[in-house]
C-alpha cells in the first residue's frame, strides 16, 4: 500500500467516524404539548398523534413560535439565527398550506380556525466544510439538524387535533450551502411538505 492511499484511508475513516455524531438523536418531552399521552412512535424520527376532526379544518393561525433550546445550545446560536430559523419555519408551513389554495391563512384565532403552536427545542448545526462535496455528504459528515414540537388545536376550546415531537438531520444530497443553518432549515422544508400531505389525507378521510 503506498502512502497516499493509507492516507486516503486514514480520511475516509475520520470522515466515518464525524459522520457517526452528525445526527440529531430523540429529544426528551418538554411540556410544550397541552397532552403527550395520545402520541405514537413511529419509524420516521417522531412521535405523533390525529385526530379525525382535524380534516374539518381549513383555516389555520400560526401562533409565534416559541424558543426551547437549551443554554448549551444557545452558546452555539445567535439570536439573530434563531430569529432566522423561526422566519423560515413559518414562510414554509405558510406555502405549503396555501399552495393551490387548498387552507388559509388566518390572521387571528376565531371560529372555526385551527392554532398551530411550535417550538423549537434543539439545533444541530451543519458543517460548511464538510457539507459541500458529495464525498462528505453522502456519509453524513457535517450534517446538522433540528428537534421540535408541535400541536394542532381548535383555537377557542384548545382541544387538541394533532400533534407530534420531531427530529432529524439534513439531506445527503441536497446541499446545505455554508450556513449552519442549512440542514435545519432543509427538515423544516421536508416536515412542511409532509404535514400538507397529512392534512390532504385527513381532508380526505372527513369528507367521505
């Protein structure tokens, strides 16, 4: 073996080994959700619970989204970035809802309208360098993420339509650019595409 291929496999393995920490693991409950005894575990990084009301629903409020990050994880993110993060989160949800027209927007609770409530609880942030080659990418090196959770609820009686806690890291394909943001903001993108397919099936599932 010549010296440049033992290096090549000394990379290899400490890109390996990088990878092997560049997830988000489960986070713990932490009291956002008006109730947690009705979620279930699935096999896509959550728990989650719906309710058949919540396809009755086509008007939906997005309340502030609430920080629940943790003071050793704040040490790694400026306020501006969680500020950044929250913007998205919102631009996001708000076309995936609205996207054909299909749910509306709601300036304010009232009857009829839903309540989104969210909070983010941890951030995992992606390693610009190595998170611009395939690669790196392709074994998750530098992968960041993101954990948070959220409910759906009827927005004067607050009982709860749906909810769930969520996590998971980046694309390993997609790319995440040079910000640390970039992995997390690529779940949101991805739980936002997801939740608009739930609500459709559940829409669908009412009007039967």
């Amino acid at each position: 073996m010549t010296y440049d291929t033992y290096r090549g496999w000394v990379a290899l393995l400490a890109i390996f080994s990088i990878a092997s920490c560049a997830t988000i693991d489960e986070p713990e409950q932490t009291g956002f959700l008006s109730d947690y005894s009705k979620l279930e575990r699935t096999d896509d990084g959550q728990w989650r619970y719906a309710s058949g009301k919540v396809g009755n629903y086509s008007k939906f409020y997005i309340e502030p989204i609430t920080d629940l990050m943790s003071p050793a994880n704040r040490e790694v993110f400026s306020e501006e970035d969680v500020v950044e993060l929250k913007e998205h989160f919102v631009t996001k949800l708000t076309k995936a809802l609205t996207d054909d027209d299909a749910y509306e927007i709601a300036s304010a609770p009232g009857p009829g309208v839903a309540n989104f409530r969210l909070a983010i609880t941890e951030i995992d942030a992606s390693i610009a360098a190595l998170n611009v080659t395939i690669y790196t990418k392709v074994t998750g090196a530098g992968l960041g993420g993101i954990a948070a959770e959220g409910e759906v609820v009827d927005s004067l009686t607050g009982e709860q339509l749906a909810a769930a806690v969520r996590w998971g890291s980046g694309s390993r394909v997609l790319r995440a650019g040079l910000s640390k943001l970039g992995d997390a903001k690529l779940v949101i993108d991805r739980w936002a595409e997801q939740l608009r397919e739930r609500l459709d099936q559940a829409r669908a599932e009412a009007s039967r």
